[in-house]
C-alpha cells in the first residue's frame, strides 16, 4: 500500500509540473492537495525534493513569479506565497565561487537554486495579506 501511495505521488508531481507549464495553475495546486492528502492517510512523507515545489499553508505548487516570490537574504532565501503570503526561510551558505560550469548553470531560470541549502527550513506567518 506504502509503495502505491508512493507511486500515485511521483504521479501527481509529475501531472503538477506539466500542468502548471501549461499555464493550468488551479489544476497543479489540485494535483498537489490530492498528493499530500495520500502522503496524510498513508504516512508517507513526501520527498525533500517535492516539499520545496509548493506552499506548506495553502499547497499551491509553487511557479516562480507567478505563484511564488524568492528573495535572498544575508545567511537565508525566503520563498514568499504570492496567493496566502506564507513564507517559508531556508538557510543558505555563500555560494562558492563561479566556475564556468557554475556561471552556465546560474543562467538558469531559476537562479537562486544555484544557493546552496544548508539545514532545515522554517515557515513563518505573514499576518497581513499581500
Ligand atoms: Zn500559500
């Protein structure tokens, strides 16, 4: 059961990302609710790589500059919901220095996944809404 579970949530992330390429926002936030509802009833956590790809409060799968706002900061990157103003604080180290590969990789659309992760994240409410 544990293993299917599993299965239907690779599933649901890989529909989510499709979908939200397509433009179909509502479809991959769906997508994500329906995955962390089997994640609930099955106990199965759902991968680090998954947790970063939607917002804890409201589970909108995350498309940055149109659902999600990232700014960094000195020692963290906050990921910032743009539809509840959930934000959520990763500690980042410095980046080490570019190397021509590096400088191919950070040209990348998302830019800022080229800081490096360091310990867990934190969430914490915004109480006015943006
Ligand atoms: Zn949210």
């Amino acid at each position: 059961m544990v293993r299917i579970a599993r299965e239907r949530i690779d599933d649901l992330f890989g529909l989510a990302e499709q979908e939200s390429q397509r433009g179909e926002l509502e479809l991959a936030h769906r997508y994500v609710v329906l995955a962390r509802e089997i994640g609930a009833r099955y106990n199965v956590r759902l991968l680090p790589e998954y947790r970063e790809m939607y917002c804890r409060g409201c589970s909108t799968y995350w498309v940055e500059g149109r659902t999600v706002r990232t700014r960094l900061r000195p020692g963290h990157r906050v990921r910032t919901c743009l539809r509840c103003g959930r934000a959520r604080r990763s500690r980042i180290r410095r980046v080490p220095a570019m190397t021509a590969e590096s400088a191919l990789e950070r040209r990348a659309p998302a830019a800022f996944q080229g800081a490096i992760l360091v310990g867990g994240d934190e969430d914490e409410r915004r109480p006015e809404r943006p």
